[in-house]
C-alpha cells in the first residue's frame, strides 16, 4: 500500500485491450514531497497485441515518443513489438546472456503467460532443483551483469532525454520493466517502500494466472519450493527482490548510488531526470 501517496493502484492502472500489466508511474510522490507528472512514464508487457485504441491511448494521454524494450532477441522475434508512426521503438536486452542461454536452452519460454505451452513448461519446470535456483538467482544476475547495468544506464539517459512520453517493457512487464521502474523510481527521489509497492502490483495484474497454475503444481504435488517457483516466474517475487534491494544497500549504500556507480546514470543526471519529471 502506498502510505505516501494518495493514489491507488487502480488509479494508475491503464485500461489497455491487448497490453498486459500497464500502469503509468504519474502521481507517485517522492520523498522531497514532489510528485511524477501524469501522462509521462508507462511500464507494460509487450506491445505485440497492442490494439488500435491502445495506440490512441499511448499517443494522445502521453504523447508517447519512445519505448523501450528489455527483451532479448527470440523474444522480441517472436511476438514483435506493434510498429507505431512516429514512436522511437529502442531494444535493450537486460537479461544476463546466461540466463537467456537456460531459458532457450531449455525452451522455457515466459513470453506468453496464458498459453498452454507456457504452462506446460512452468508445470514441468517447477519441480527441477536447477530452474528453481534460476528464479531465486534472476535478479541477482539482473543487477550484477555488466551488460545488464549498461542497458539500464542507457535506458535511463534515454528517458531522461526523451520528447514526449516513455513506456518500457519486457515480455509480461514484471521482472526486468519492474527493475526499470525501480531504477526511474529511485533516481526521481523515492523510498523504498514506493519502488517496492510498485514493483508488486504485477502479481495483483497476475493473480489469476498464478492461481491457476498453482493449484496445477498442488494437483501434482508440489510444495513450497514448487510454489515459489510458479509465483516468480508468472507473477514477482516481492521477496527476492527485496532482498536483491538489500544487496544492493550492502555493495553500493543505496540504490541511488547503484545508479551512478554500476549504471553511470550521475548524481546530476538524477537531478535533471527530476526536474523533468516531478512538479
């Protein structure tokens, strides 16, 4: 619950037809008291369905110009991106080469959360040893590959020099958009308990699904780390990712200084994404 912000999560909740999970970040306030302009920053699944009152939503609310997208190449070849006139479409693969190389290798392809393939291989993949450390180790891998870091970093120049209104995504908008969020979040002036309620409202965007596949898993018989496994993987896990925050806090002090240490997005790039983006 965001105790900092009159906003609810409905509130910024946007009625897409064939996006999944978008929501925009306007409202928001930051710690100095400042809040985010409305009609700016958007976060999303991908846009490969996006219809055509998605677009005109996307171009007439926030006068979109740019999106970036965090998927890597299978990904993005698979369910491409809806080309929009005069929208500046950037691909920014930030997921660790070896976690791509365990996904394809493995076919376990997350692009699609309500296909039957996809839950086919979540069911047999939850209750391998090897896929389940994968979860708990996708965010750590994440924030600590240097490729990663440089997508990151020129991501956030990017919204930082952007004409018109930013939307980032990946493939469900959960896991690597969520981290995007994080990081625009915590360079506009956040707390945490802001980057974090954010970050979790892909699993009220995802709750059904979840549901649905655990209750596959306990028909088998899974257990917790079975579970855990479905819950990271079609929703977030809240958990992981504060705990890769507090890593964060051990190595770097705090995630503003992440920012400008590992992602080289500097102290006065913060300051300017700041005065562009909160009243």
């Amino acid at each position: 619950m965001l105790t900092a912000c009159t906003s609810t999560p409905k509130d910024r909740t946007l009625p897409f037809e064939g996006i999944e999970n978008g929501r925009e970040l306007g409202g928001l306030v930051m710690q100095d008291g400042r809040r985010i302009l409305p009609g700016k920053l958007v976060r999303s699944g991908n846009l490969s369905k996006a219809s055509d009152r998605d677009v005109a939503l996307l171009k007439e609310r926030f006068a979109l110009s740019d999106v970036f997208d965090f998927r890597f190449d299978a990904e993005a070849a698979g369910d491409p991106d809806r080309v929009m006139e005069g929208v500046r479409n950037t691909r920014l693969s930030t997921l660790p080469q070896k976690l791509i190389d365990g996904f394809t290798s493995g076919r376990a392809d997350t692009t699609q959360v309500k296909s039957a393939e996809f839950t086919d291989a979540l069911a047999r993949y939850a209750f391998h040893p090897q896929a389940q450390e994968m979860a708990r180790q996708l965010y750590p891998a994440i924030v600590s590959d240097t490729t990663s870091q440089k997508r990151y970093g020129a991501f956030l120049r990017g919204v930082l020099h952007a004409e018109g209104g930013v939307l980032w995504h990946c493939s469900q908008g959960k896991d690597r958009a969520g981290w995007g969020a994080a990081f625009v979040l915590a360079a506009l002036g956040a707390d945490r308990q802001t980057i974090v309620s954010d970050f979790s409202l892909s699993n009220v965007s995802y709750a059904p699904a979840v549901e649905a596949v655990s209750a596959r898993i306990t028909e088998q018989g899974g257990g917790e780390a079975e579970l855990a496994f479905i819950r990271s993987m079609v929703g977030v896990s809240v958990e992981n990712f504060e705990h890769t925050l507090d890593l964060i806090d051990a190595q770097y002090g705090s995630l503003s200084a992440y920012l400008e240490k590992a992602l080289g997005f500097t102290a006065a790039e913060q300051e300017q994404l700041r005065a562009k983006y909160l009243k």
